[in-house]
C-alpha cells in the first residue's frame, strides 16, 4: 500500500514537473518574442514617446495659460507638425487623417484643442500595436 501511495505521488511530481517545464517554456517563448518585436522596433517606439511627449508638453502649456509663451507654443507646433509628418513619411500614421493637421498655429490650436488629445490617443494606439 504504501509502495503505491509512492508511486502515484511520484507520478503526480512527475505531472507537475512536466507542466512547470511547459509554462516555462511558453514565458520564455513570449519574453524572446516580445525582446525580438522591441529590438526591432525601438527606434520607431523612440520616435513616437517623444512626438507623446511633446504633444503632452503642448497640451499642458495650453491647458494652463496659453498666453504665457506664445514663442514657446509656436516652436512645439511646429516641432510637433515636424514629428507627424516624419511618422507619416514612414508610413506609420496617416497625417491628412489627424484633425491636428490643419493647425498651423497658436490660434488655430486654441480653436481646435481637442485634435491634440485626438492626436495622442492615436500615438497611444500606434504604440500599442507595435505589441500586439
């Protein structure tokens, strides 16, 4: 009796051996896949943190006081429009497609302050497909 209990518990370590080694495997698979996927893609996942960032930094000068710096918001703008068009040129976002495309300006911006939060929340979601 005590032969048996034996050799079903070694059985049952023998099954739980096997699946520990399994769910290793598959974590190890998955974590070379996602280093594989973001060594290939860091310098695009680079551009688009900073083009999120810089469009962040634009929003919260525009949220607080807007009139502060006009140089300043003008010089992100354009900063900003630069990095867009850039992402579009590798054909990773579609610029015509934005609402921030037809801004141009520090008025046009104010007009239009919601094609900014549109334009991150679309940065955010070419981010995340990178990974998917």
């Amino acid at each position: 009796m005590v032969e048996n209990i034996s050799l079903v518990l070694t059985a049952f370590a023998t099954f739980f051996a096997a699946v520990a080694a399994w769910c290793s495997y598959s974590v190890s698979k998955n974590s070379l896949k996602f280093q594989k996927n973001y060594a290939m893609n860091q310098n695009l996942l680079n551009d688009l943190n900073c083009t999120i960032n810089k469009a962040f930094e634009l929003r919260l000068i525009m949220s607080s006081d807007p009139d502060e710096s006009n140089d300043e918001i003008t010089s992100l703008v354009t900063n900003l429009r630069v990095k867009l068009l850039q992402l579009n040129e590798a054909g990773i976002i579609d610029f015509k497609s934005l609402n921030f495309s037809s801004v141009t300006n520090v008025y046009e911006l104010n007009k239009n302050l919601v094609s900014l939060t549109e334009t991150i929340n679309e940065l955010k979601n070419k981010h995340s497909e990178i990974f998917e």
